[in-house]
C-alpha cells in the first residue's frame, strides 16, 4: 500500500483528514508506520524518561525522535530538516508527531507518557494551530491513546512573539495536552517565563547541566533551581545523562526525571520497551554501579567521576 492509499483509507474512515503533512504515512506488516518525504524515508525511535521514586528508577515516559534514512543510509535529522523549505515545516512536523503517535500506540506501553516537539514559531495563527491539534486529536483517536498522556514539548526562544507562545500553549491545554518547556538554560531562557507559561515539566539543557554539575556553585544553583519549581507543582528532567557521576547528581538535585545514554538509547519503532510495565524498576544510586546501562555511550568506559570532586556533599 503507498503512502497516498493509505492516507485516504483512513480519510475515508473519518479517522485522519487529508493534509501535505500526513499525506506518505505507510504502515508496516508488524503495525508500525513509517513516512515518505521527497527521498527520505523516516522512522519513529523513542528513549525511555525514567523517574525517579524512593531510591529506585522506573520508566515514566517515552520522547519521540525522528530517524531520517536516505537510499536506505542513516541521515542526522539536523540534516534532514535543514532540506526542508520553511513553507514545508509546519507539514513536516505534523508527519513526524504522526509516525510518534501512532508507533507509539503499536509498541509501547500502554501507562507510559509520551513526548512530543512542537515548535511554536510555525504556529503564528491561531486557526493553524487549532487545525494542526484536531488532527493530532484524530490520529491519537487511530492510534488508542489517551490525550491526557500526551506532553507535548515546546521551546521557549522559538517562538515569534511570547503572545503567540502563550496562544499556542493555551491552544495545547484545552486540548488536554500536558505541557514540557524544552532547553531550558540554552540562550536566553528566562525563569520569568516559565512562571507565565506554568508548564507541568521543565527539561533541562543537557550541556548546560553538566556545566553547573562541574563545580560546587553551579550544582548549588541547580539544585535551588529543581526546588523552585517542584514548589511550582513543575517536575523536572536532566536531558543527555551520560555517565554514572551525572545520573548520581541528578538523583541528589532532586530532579524528578533523567534521560540519557547511561540508562536507554533510542530504540526505533517495533522497539523492545514494552517490557517496561507498571512494575517494572530498577536500583537507583546511591549505588551508581547498580544503575541499569543499555548500549552506554562510549563515555561511559571512562573511569567514572566521583561525586564531589568539585562539588561540596
């Protein structure tokens, strides 16, 4: 079946309406879909969020993250993306959340949350906005998933106006939508604006974490920062977790969650990560060692960082 067939099988069920944007969804024999975009074909990979819970870690969640492959080669999305023209992004995007969602509702667990990028800069009018989340109300209708399990990520720079942020994000919660602000510490992120945005989730630039994890003030800072906003009723995620000494810090920060390397690669969709249930957990540090480590980066072969090399217990 092509993409154009079966874009318009699901038309005419009444389940997805037409776009550019979700015109070359294919779906697989083992019930996953894949998408066609110029000479690209693109895939669905998913790293597990783990959460932090009385000394031992449990898969809270899962991020969506587009594998681009040309002539059958892996591209980087960075590349992938950049081909595409600025008229196209809007479309582009509604795809990539697409082959999310639905190989979401194929292979993962049915409790786990899942992440979603949106970048709010394409959404410079409300009527784009609310024709681009009906969709995405239809494909989770195909896809069997809870609209409450939905976090969709946005970013707080990219944005043209903060009134067209705001617009947007409110647009995402009456959809029943949760709400992540992404890179928070990249550029010019400002508290301020969270506090306007209330997200649920705050996730953490990965550079800049490890830089305030390298010294004592900057992990003093960090920790003060988790604290503000889970008073805030915000949680928090430390992205781009690569090696034992960071995952221990994090865990000392308070963070509420942690992603990275030391603990999951992505998987691309059929992945094995449905053997993540409810039950489902494993040690945390205290004894790092103990942590679990699938496919590790190759940093983590380096001896690791004892806590407190800089940093004051």
């Amino acid at each position: 079946m092509t993409g154009s067939q079966f874009d318009r099988q699901f038309a005419e069920r009444g389940t997805v309406s037409r776009s550019i944007g979700l015109a070359h969804i294919i779906r697989q024999d083992d019930g996953t879909s894949t998408g066609v975009w110029g000479i690209y074909t693109l895939q669905s990979a998913f790293q597990p969020i783990f959460a932090f819970n009385e000394g031992k870690l449990s898969v809270a969640a899962f991020e969506g993250l587009i594998r681009p492959f040309r002539d059958g080669e892996p591209q980087s999305p960075m590349s992938f993306f950049s081909t595409c023209p600025a008229a196209d992004r809007l479309h582009v995007e509604a795809l990539t959340r697409t082959l999310h969602l639905l190989n979401a509702g194929a292979c993962l667990p049915e409790e786990a949350s899942i992440f979603v990028n949106f970048d709010p800069s394409v959404f410079t009018e409300r009527t784009v906005a609310d024709n681009a989340l009906r969709e995405m109300r239809l494909v989770l209708h195909e896809a069997g998933i809870d609209p409450r399990r939905v976090v969709c990520e946005v970013t707080e720079q990219r944005s043209a106006s903060q009134e067209t942020l705001h617009s947007f994000v409110a647009a995402l919660r009456a959809n029943g939508f949760r709400i992540a602000v992404d890179d928070y510490g990249a550029d010019d992120s400002d508290i301020n604006r969270i506090k306007q945005l209330k997200p649920d989730i705050v996730k953490f630039d990965a550079f800049w974490i490890t830089q305030l994890m390298e010294s004592g003030a900057g992990f003093a800072l960090l920790t003060t920062m988790v604290k503000s906003f889970e008073q805030q009723g915000i949680r928090t995620v430390f992205e781009g977790i690569e090696e034992g000494w960071q995952l221990e810090l994090a865990e000392k920060s308070g963070a509420s969650m942690v992603q990275g390397f030391v603990l999951a690669r992505p998987e691309l969709a059929p992945t094995s990560f449905r053997v993540f249930g409810k039950s489902t957990q494993q040690a945390a540090p205290a004894a790092v060692e103990a942590a679990p480590v699938q496919s590790a980066s190759p940093h983590a072969t380096r001896p690791a960082k004892p806590f407190g090399r800089k940093v004051a217990p």
